[in-house]
C-alpha cells in the first residue's frame, strides 16, 4: 500500500522563502520513496511525501518549524492511495 503524507504550513508574511528553505533542509530518516516541495500564495509551504507503509504505520513526519516563522500550527493529513476506475 502506498501512503501519502501531506504537511503544509503558512510563514509569516515575507518570510516564506525562508519557511521553504527550512522545509527543504528537513531530513527524514528512513527517507519516503518520493517527496515534493511545493509553494502557494500567502507564504504558504506544503509538502508530500510517499510511503510503501500502511496507512496506520508509524513514519517520519516533518516537525513544526519555529513559531516565529509561521503563523499557525502545521497542518497534516495521510492519504491512502486508490485507483482510478
């Protein structure tokens, strides 16, 4: 089965290019089979990775970043992948 983690987290105004750097230079141990990075108006940062795992496997997540670098609590969801009809 093949989980997906999702993680997203708005950055202060005008710091989301640091939020993403930061993002960016997180590591996971053991790494996922894929992870994309991705950007959204309002300096925001979300983050998939892909897990060969089941959907209640415990796995690495990205922590929170400083609370001085964003505005809220990170958001996470898992995902569970389907197919297509």
């Amino acid at each position: 089965m093949t989980v997906a983690l999702m993680w997203e987290a708005r950055a202060v105004a005008g710091r989301g290019e640091e939020l993403l750097a930061w993002a960016r230079a997180q590591e996971l141990t053991p790494p996922p089979l894929r992870r994309e990075t991705f950007r959204a108006p309002q300096d925001r940062v979300l983050v998939i990775t892909w897990w060969d795992a089941e959907f209640i496997a415990d796995l690495p997540e990205l922590p929170e970043p400083d609370g001085e670098l964003v505005t809220r609590a990170v958001h996470r969801w898992r995902f569970e992948s389907v197919t297509a009809d």
